[in-house]
C-alpha cells in the first residue's frame, strides 16, 4: 500500500542497438508503512556504469544495491545528510572493490536518486545521469551535468554553442568509485504538486531524445508506455548506449499522511517585533533630559551637562540606527539543502502537432522495414493502432494520436528485438570433417 502521495511509477532500462552489455541499473524502493514514509519516504536511482568487461556493470549494481540499503538503514539524520551519506558509502564500496582486482581499477559509474517524502522530492546525485521534473506544460532538469562541457560553461571559459561543436559531450568529470572520496550534489527538497512527473534517466535517453521530447512524452503517456515510448525512440535514433528510465507521477494525498507542504510566502515584521526600539529610545531621552534638568534645579550643574549630553547623543545614535535600517533591504534566510541554482535548464513540454508528425515519420520508416525484412508483427493490432491515431490526427485530437502512436511503434519494436534475438543466436556453421 502507498503512503503520503499516491504515485504511478514505472522502469526500464535497455541494452540499446550497439552495445552488448548493459551497463545501466536502476532501483526503486517503495515504502512499505506510513512510519516509513514519514522517516524516508520512496527512493529511485538510476545508475550508469563505466568501464570494459562488464566492469561498468558491477559498478552500478554495487551502487543500486548500496545507496538503498544504507538511506533506508540510518537514523537520526535529515534526509539530505542520509541520502548524501548513502552515496558516498557506495563511492567506498566500489573504490574499495575497485582496488582488490587489477581488472577492476578505476570502475565508476554515476548516480541520481531521487527521494520523494512528506517536504518534496529530494536530489543525490553524481555524474550525468538525469534528474528531471514536468510541470504544467515544461520540464526542468533539475540536477547539473558533471560533464567537461556543462564544467566549461558554468566557468565561462566557453559559451554553449562553442561547447557543443568543440568538446566530446561524454567526457565526465565526476563519478562514483575511481577515487575514494567523492563530492555529491544535494538538491531539494523541491516542493510537489499534484500531477508532477518526475523522471530518471541514463544520458542514453537525452543523448537521442530531446529534452522537450523527453517532457511531452512523459507528460502525457502513463508512466509505463512513456517508459517504453522513450527507450523506443533513443533506439530508433541510433540506440548508441544503454537506456535507462525511471518515472514517478505525483497524485492526490493519502488519508494516513498530513499534505505535503508548500513553501510559506515571506511575512513581514510584525508591529510587535519590528517598532519596540524607537519607543525605547524616545523613552531614554526623555528620561536623561529630564534627570539633567532635576540635576540642575538641585545645585549639580555637572551632572545635569552629562545627562542632558547623554540624551543627546542616545537620540542622535537612535536616528542613525532608523536610518541604516530603513535603507537596507531585509534578506530572506536561506534554508538548509535549499536548491540555489535548478532548475539548470528548461524546456517547453507541450504536445503539437510537429511532435506527432515526427512521431508518425518514424513509426512509417520502421513498418517499411518490417515489411521488407519480414519481421514477425502482430499485424491486426498494429493496423488498429494506426487507423485510430491517423482517425485522431484528423480530428487534432492530440492525445488519442499519441497514445494509439505509442502503442504502433510499441507493436513494431517487439518485432525489432525478436528480430535481433534471432539473428544473435544463429551460429556459423560449423566445417565438416574430411573423409
């Protein structure tokens, strides 16, 4: 059962077209009680694995495996500080497991993890796997690229277009395992929303997939088939990496739990707090004047200069202090794991028509090829799924062409990959022995 936020949330991580292992893993970690949620909420991670002969792969496991055990296994600690802790002990484990096999020196891999819990949803991460958030028509990545070429933009040195056409885009500059100390990246909590969408990913995903693309399909699929939608057409586009995706919707608020809750608009000082002191200080000078005149009425000239000096120099210090006050601007406090700096970039996320011809595009290059290359297809479903996005399409009802688009290429690519299965299981024949 689901505690605190209702959520729909879906996984999948594919080997892609040119690669023979993947090095991708993923984690999903639901909580199972309402004390649970309270104390930890739900945790997702996406990890992308890094080196030859299925190193990379050992590495994002060990971490998939260790950031879950330890976040859900600590105490005493916010849940910024545990998550951070979590990655960092996973860091460990691989650097250590790294050291013990020279085939293993400097294994890494990256980790994002997102924990969603009763103050929002919560950053870890390290590397360039993706953090992303879609909301009301636009999504935001909302972790930074530890990339040579986001490091080259954020210090300036070269601008976003000299970056792209001059530096590799994946050339990573920070990771889990090579060192044994590693630097994370806490962002959040970011407050929810009811239909939130929060998405996970290796940059298998936007290495092929726009990122207003990303946000379109994620937006506006259940959660599993923009899973599928998503890994299809990093595929179709060259499927050059491992793709891995995680998605989680926010719903309405469970019973069992208070709401989640939202930032607090800035208040101003009250009356109470904020004019007590010119009261004070009329109520000094007003006091040292008149004990310096009584100083004076009772033959003590001296003593009545100072208290009458005394009040003018508590009147002059007052005015100067409202003075400075009202001319310097009151700064809001900033709080503990506050994100200072997502979302880093953004795009919109809205469904057009463009969109579904692109869509629509692809999907008729692939039945050609299926049909020239014979491809094993469940055919009567797949043309039911055309005439009723083309029958869609006709009446700009974009979201059931998207949907029945979804389900063709859907159709089409469980014929790609029993395809390829095939093929990857065909032997050479094997020579004959001479008589």
């Amino acid at each position: 059962m689901q505690h605190g936020r209702k959520i729909q949330y879906a996984s999948l991580s594919d080997v892609g077209f040119r690669r023979r292992l993947n090095q991708d893993t993923f984690a999903v970690q639901i909580a199972s009680d309402a004390k649970r949620w309270q104390e930890f909420g739900h945790l997702f991670l996406v990890a992308d694995g890094m080196g030859g002969h299925a190193v990379g792969e050992l590495a994002s496991k060990i971490a998939a495996e260790t950031v879950p055990h330890v976040y859900f296994k600590s105490t005493g600690e916010s849940r910024g500080e545990a998550l951070r802790d979590a990655i960092e002990q996973a860091n460990h484990a691989i650097h250590e497991r790294g050291t013990q096999n020279p085939d293993f020196l400097n294994m890494g891999t990256t980790c994002t993890a997102a924990v969603l819990g009763p103050d929002g949803v919560l950053f870890g991460h390290v590397g360039d796997s993706r953090g992303y958030r879609i909301r009301n028509g636009q999504i935001e990545q909302l972790t930074f690229d530890h990339s040579l070429q986001w490091e080259l933009i954020r210090t300036g040195k070269l601008s976003a277009e000299e970056v792209q056409l001059r530096q590799p885009r994946n050339v990573i500059t920070r990771s889990l395992g090579p060192s044994a100390n590693v630097n994370v990246d806490i962002e959040g909590p970011f407050p929810v929303q009811e239909g939130d969408t929060y998405l996970l990913c290796s940059d298998g995903l936007p290495t092929h997939v726009s990122d207003e693309e990303i946000g379109i399909v994620a937006a506006n699929l259940p959660v599993a088939e923009a899973s599928r939608l998503l890994s299809h057409l990093a595929n179709l586009r060259g499927g050059t990496d491992n793709t891995t995706v995680v998605i989680f919707r926010i719903g309405e608020t469970t019973s069992q739990n208070v709401l989640i809750p939202q930032p607090e608009p800035l208040r101003e000082k009250s009356a109470h707090s904020s004019n007590w002191w010119p009261l004070l200080a009329a109520w000094s000078v007003a006091c040292f004047f008149a004990f310096g005149a009584m100083a004076y009425g009772f033959g003590h000239p001296d003593w009545g200069r100072n208290l009458i000096g005394l009040s003018a120099l508590t009147g002059e210090a007052a005015c100067l202090y409202w003075l400075r006050s009202r001319n310097q601007p009151q700064q809001p406090k900033s709080k503990p794991n506050q994100a200072s700096s997502a979302p880093y970039q953004t795009a919109p996320a809205i469904l057009t028509e463009e969109f579904l011809s692109v869509l629509t595009g692809l999907e008729q290059e692939l039945q050609r090829t299926a049909e020239d290359e014979a491809w094993e297809i469940d055919w009567k479903r797949y043309n039911h799924a055309v005439q009723q996005a083309q029958s869609a399409t006709e009446k700009l009802q974009l979201q059931q062409a998207l949907d029945s688009l979804s389900v063709a290429v859907d159709v089409l690519m469980l014929g790609v990959h029993r395809f390829r299965r095939q093929r990857m299981l065909k032997k050479p024949p094997q020579k004959q022995p001479h008589d």
